[in-house]
C-alpha cells in the first residue's frame, strides 16, 4: 500500500522529530534501552546519597514519562522545554 504525498511528509516529520528527541536524550545523558530508539533512562545520585531516576518511552509524537523525583522531573522538562514545544498531558492513572 502506498501512502499519498502528505501521509509520506507527516511520517517524515514524525521520523525526524523522534530524532531530534532521541538525539537530545543521548547528548543529555540519557541511555537508550535496548537499542530500539523508543525507551530511554537516565539517573543521578544527589548530594544525601539519594538516587533520582527518569524512564520514559517515545510513542509517535508522545512522551510517557516515569520518575522517583518531581524535583528531577521539573528540572527535565524544563530543559527538554528550551528545545521543544511541550505539552503536559498530567498524571497516568
């Protein structure tokens, strides 16, 4: 089955946004799971000894985000904010 010519562009657009976010995870850190290019992790250990940890996975234009810190989260997406547009979904229940 072939796609027509905006169906093609939008999977483009898709691919190279998912780069792009794959590409900012690695640089900033982050380690790619499995090699699939869609689950990623990163954690750091504060000053009390304490481990902060991110897991998130990449679902088309999604980002389902897991962590142990919301102090690390904020301090995440503000970063991941200065790059690209974001919006919060909230919580998962």
């Amino acid at each position: 089955m072939a796609l027509s010519k905006n169906q093609d562009l939008a999977v483009r657009r898709l691919r190279q946004r998912h780069e792009m976010l794959s590409g900012w995870l690695l640089e900033h850190g982050f380690e790619n799971l499995n090699t699939d290019g869609v689950t990623f992790k990163t954690e750091t250990t504060k000053l009390e000894g304490t481990v902060s940890k991110i897991l998130l996975t990449i679902h088309v234009d999604d980002v389902i985000l897991a962590t142990n810190d919301d102090e690390y989260y904020h301090t995440f997406r503000n970063e991941l904010g200065t790059t690209f547009e974001l919006r919060a979904s909230g919580k998962l229940t």
